[in-house]
C-alpha cells in the first residue's frame, strides 16, 4: 500500500504458498481479509501479516480446505467463508481474534451447501444466503448476531415447485448491492 498514491502494490512471502480467492475489508478499513487456501489477516497500510495465517487441521478449524468466498457480517463480529472441497462448508470465525467458531455442512440440515460458491450477510445481520451450485440452490440461514451461529431455515433449489433458473449458480447479491 502506497500512502502517497493510495495505491496496492504486489506482496508476497516465500515462507509459505497462498492463494487467494477472495479479498473483504472489515467496515472500519483497518484489516484486509484474503481468504483461499487460508485466511490471511493483514493491516494496512503495508499489508503486513497480524495474525498467522488461518489453516485447515489447524487449532481445530474445519471447513475452510478450498474458500471460495467470504463475507464480514455488518457489525464486523463474524467473518463467514464458504468452502468447496471436500467438504461443502460455510464456517464462521468471530473477531478480533478470528476464533474459529463452526462449520455448517451440506446435508440434511443444510442441503443447499453442495458447491457452496458465495455468501453473503444481509444489512441488518440478520439473516445469511449461501449459494449452492452442484446443489442449484440458495441455502437460507438464520443469524445470531451476538454469537455469529446460523440456523439452517431453509433453502431454494432449481426444479422444486416453481423454482428455476438456479442451475449452476455461482453468486448472492445483497438487496443493497
């Protein structure tokens, strides 16, 4: 980050290989979040490392093999990223500290998760979509927002009822954005 031009420039670290799937900034500016083969917690303005890195199998976090997508909840309490590797995830990290909280799993309770491919958290924080694209579907959750948990409430999906038009579908977008 270059304060004079307000330019990113490119950083890297050798000690460890990253990718990066998705890029969210918290509502107060203060952090970056690159979510992909783990979550890098970095602070501008030089994009250094605060936290380490954020790893699968690491102090208990599950559900992050292959992030896709992540999404801060609007009072910057919970971080949500969906994942899908092998397992078809959306896990949930509470901040400052990015404690690993959960990881809801495509399955009965929550069928709209296969190929988990975005999320997002509505304004009021209230409510969470994932969407779903081996799954052709929306997976709905309800929100906790002093805990950060989701509550399956169900989910849509392409050829049920009048549904269509879901197949392969890839993005949420907030009603706001």
């Amino acid at each position: 980050w270059d304060d004079a031009s307000g330019e990113l420039g490119f950083w890297a670290d050798n000690a460890f290989e990253f990718y990066a799937a998705d890029l969210v900034v918290d509502a107060d500016g203060s952090h970056v979040f690159a979510a992909g083969s783990g979550i890098a917690i970095l602070e501008p303005p030089n994009l250094g490392l605060e936290l380490p890195l954020i790893e699968e199998g690491v102090g208990g976090v599950a559900g992050i093999s292959a992030i896709v997508h992540a999404a801060m909840a609007p009072d910057g309490g919970h971080l949500y990223v969906t994942s899908n590797g092998a397992e078809q995830t959306i896990a949930i990290f509470a901040t400052p500290r990015f404690d690993f909280l959960a990881a809801d799993v495509d399955g009965a309770a929550a069928p709209g998760l296969g190929g988990a491919s975005s999320v997002v958290v509505t304004p009021d924080g209230e409510n969470v979509y994932v969407a779903g694209a081996l799954d052709a579907a929306i997976q709905l959750f309800e929100r906790d927002p002093a805990s950060g948990v989701l509550d399956p409430i169900g989910s849509v999906a392409n050829g049920v009822g009048q549904i269509a038009g879901l197949l392969g579908v890839r993005a949420v977008v907030p009603a706001d954005g």
